[in-house]
C-alpha cells in the first residue's frame, strides 16, 4: 500500500511538474467560496477534468445562500484574501467594481467570446462597461406547477397569470389530508432569499423600497397590500413553517410532490424536471404573476464568479472562470447529463441552439429574463437600479433587517402592520445616517 500511495504521488509531481504546477515552488491551488444551489454542486463534480487540463487544483467552500454573502462581504472589505475567487451577483459586482475590490475581465481570451454573454447578464454584472464577474448561470423567477394538479382542479394555467388566479389555484389545490400544499414560496429571512421574493412580488402589486427622495415606502397601501396577500396566501395554501423555507427547502418539497405551485428561479427547472423528482413528468411553466399594473413580479439575476482584487493567483483564477463559464463547459455538461442540465441563462448561443431550445423550459426561462428591467421596475418612479434590489451598498444590510421583521409576521411573531412599522423605520434610519436624506 506505501508503495502504491508513493508510486501515486509520483505520478501527481510528474503531471504538476509537466504542467506548470510548481512553477512557483508550489503546487498551484485556488480557493473558491460558492452556494450550495444544484448547479454549483455539479460544477464541482467535473473540477477534476480542470485540474487534469490546467495543473490547477481547486479547494471549495460551499456555502447556503445567506452565510456565502456574510462571508465573502466580509472577506472582500476586510482585504482578508481567504478567496481567489467568489461567487457573487448582480448585487455586488458594479458596486465592488467601483471600489476596486474586483480584478477585472476584460482580458478574457478571444475563444471565451465575451460577446456571447446574454446583453441583460453583462450588463448587470459590469461597471462603466467594464465585465468584473463572469456568469455561471442566469436567472429570472417564473411559476412551476404541477399540471395534473392543476386539471384536478379544473383549471388551466394561463401562459400570464394574475395574482388572484395564482391565489385561487392555489386554494383549489391544497390537499392537507396528502400533505400537499397549493403554493410554496419563499419566506426565509436574509436580503436574497425571501427578501428577494418579496421586493419582486411588490413591484407587481405597484409599490417600491424608495420614493425619488430616498424615504421609505413601507407606509404605504401597495406594500400592506403586497404582505398581506403573501400572509393571508401562505396561510391558507401553503406549507407550515414557511417562514423558513428558502429556495432549497421549497425545491425539496416540490420535489417530494408537496407543492401544487412553486414561483421561484428559472434555473430550478432542470431539477423539479429531473432524476430526483417524484413529479418530473407533470410539470408545467408559466410566466411570474402580476396584477394588472404593467410589472410582473419576476427578477433578475446571475450566481457568477469573481477575483478579488490582492490574489496572488489572479491568472490561475480567471483561468478557472474562463473553463467554468465556456461553452465548452456547456457542452461537458450536456454530453454527460443532457441538455435540460447545462447552466441557463448566461449564453446568447444556448438559445440560438436547437438542441438547447427544444428543452421544455428554455423559452419560458429566456422570456422571463427578457422581461425583468432593472432600470425600470416600479410601477411609480423609483431612484435605484434593481428588481428584487436596489443598487446601494446600504441595501444589503437594510434589506436583511427587514426581511427579518417580514418572517416574523410570517411566522405569526407580530402583525403585518408592525413588521412594516418597523421596516419603515430600520430603512429611514439608514438612510438618514448613510446621508441620503
């Protein structure tokens, strides 16, 4: 056995030494903070095939969603260099660029095609025109539902539902006795996860985070409206304890066949379609729901990959960036586990390609994409830029505040009307000390 394991190590110098590995005296090893969401997860199983091609070995840190964003915050503004790259969206990137915290990438190689990127992911994922995080894969939120469900109840899905028909499928779907609920949302604490839910929802219900002046909007009609529809919904219809369920938690109960509906990312698709669903056969897709007002309450964004600017291994991580979110990765991903699996969202050719557009979600994924507008969310002018967010630094904290009193009146902790008091007061607070007003 010592001679096999010695033998073994000799074989790894051998190919570290042929490909540069120990150029510096050390083997060349970067380190990679990312979520715990499906994609990531299978990223990680073809990191081996990178390592074979480049000498570079890669070290994981996965994360759920709201600890990654507590963790690379920390580490970006802290200069704490623990991460050579990190996974960050649509939140972070213009602002981290504009500080200099991002190395960026505009010398990415001409076979990486740049220009592929879809215009909507470059975009939100630039400053000054300038690419500072590359797309794993993009998003917006559309409804999944389960169609045999739905035709027990005796209804169709429209292509463009409204709330309220999305309220009353849901009513006619729950079946408590077999522990199935009409509609699983989001309403898990934290900025990104129902926060994200909420704020997109809200748009369609015609309210907004900030009028042109910067006060808070929590004092209004249109987000009493927004909260208590969500409360009032997820209480009748929904699953209990569903003011801790995130986006992994309701993927698992649709998965399990417990949800009637689920209104989340796009990119959930090629799961509640594949192997590890007990429904995968009977389900259906349509666009976020709106409310007659001209927005829909669907968002945008993209999980992408990142340098901090003070790497010391800022060529071996664009290196990485650059197999991870190729073409040529698309295409490693759909030889081995087809095509419905490759990452969505970010590539302008993977809806240009028939194979890829034959997948029975892609056009309603791209559609929703399409349609979520950054610059132009609100119903009523709003000053940011943003769908489920606004574009400030402040945000981040503000938003995962108030997410916070949300779950609690989720939770049945305090009344919808206090929960958005007190938001009022946490987002006025901020942003009078911040110096916006």
């Amino acid at each position: 056995m010592k001679l096999r394991n010695a033998l073994g190590a000799a074989s790894a110098i051998a190919l570290m030494t042929a490909t540069g590995a120990f150029a510096d005296g050390h083997a060349k090893t970067i380190t990679i903070a990312t979520v715990n969401n499906g994609d990531m997860i299978r990223m990680q199983g073809y990191t081996d095939k990178f390592t074979e091609e480049s000498g570079i070995a890669v070290e994981w840190v996965t994360l759920e969603e709201n600890v990654l964003r507590q963790r690379v915050t920390t580490d970006i503004t802290t200069k704490g260099g623990q991460f050579d790259i990190m996974t960050i969206g649509m939140y972070e990137t213009p602002i981290w660029g504009a500080n200099g915290w991002l190395v960026a990438l505009d010398d990415l190689s001409a076979e990486y095609d740049a220009g592929d990127i879809l215009p909507a992911m470059a975009g939100g994922l630039s400053h000054d025109g300038t690419l500072y995080a590359a797309p794993f894969y993009g998003e917006s939120s559309m409804i999944m539902y389960r169609t045999d469900l739905m035709a027990k109840a005796g209804l169709e899905m429209p292509d463009a539902p409204s709330w309220s028909f999305i309220a009353k499928a849901a009513r006619a779907m729950t079946d408590r006795d077999n522990e199935i609920n009409g509609v699983c949302l989001r309403g898990k604490a934290g900025w990104g996860e129902g926060g994200a839910f909420i704020t997109a929802m809200s748009n369609s219900f015609g309210a907004r985070w900030f009028d042109a002046d910067w006060n808070a909007q929590f004092d209004t009609r249109e987000w009493s409206d927004t909260l208590n529809f969500f409360k009032n919904m997820m209480d009748d219809s929904g699953p209990s304890g569903y003011a801790t369920n995130g986006f992994n938690e309701n993927l698992s109960l649709f998965n399990q066949g417990k949800c009637g509906m689920w209104i989340d990312a796009t990119v959930a698709a090629s799961f509640v379609t594949g192997k590890d669903s007990t429904v995968a056969d009977s389900v259906g897709f349509a666009l976020a729901p709106d409310n007659g007002l001209g927005k829909r309450s669907n968002w945008l964004w993209a999980w992408a990959l990142a340098v901090p600017a003070g790497t010391e291994k800022e060529a071996e991580a664009k290196q990485f960036i650059e197999w991870a979110t190729s073409k040529d990765y698309i295409e490693l991903v759909a030889a081995n586990e087809g095509w419905a699996n490759v990452p969505p969202g970010a590539r302008t050719s993977l809806y240009e390609n028939p194979e890829y557009t034959s997948v029975p979600f892609a056009k309603m994924t791209l559609d929703s994409i399409l349609s979520a507008n950054p610059n132009d969310s609100t119903v009523d002018p709003s000053p940011y830029v943003g769908v489920q967010f606004a574009a400030i630094p402040e945000f981040a904290g503000i938003a995962s505040e108030v997410s916070q009193e949300f779950s609690a009146a989720y939770a049945g902790q305090q009344t919808v009307e206090e929960a958005l008091a007190k938001a009022q007061a946490i987002t006025n607070e901020a942003m009078e000390a911040a110096g916006y007003k």
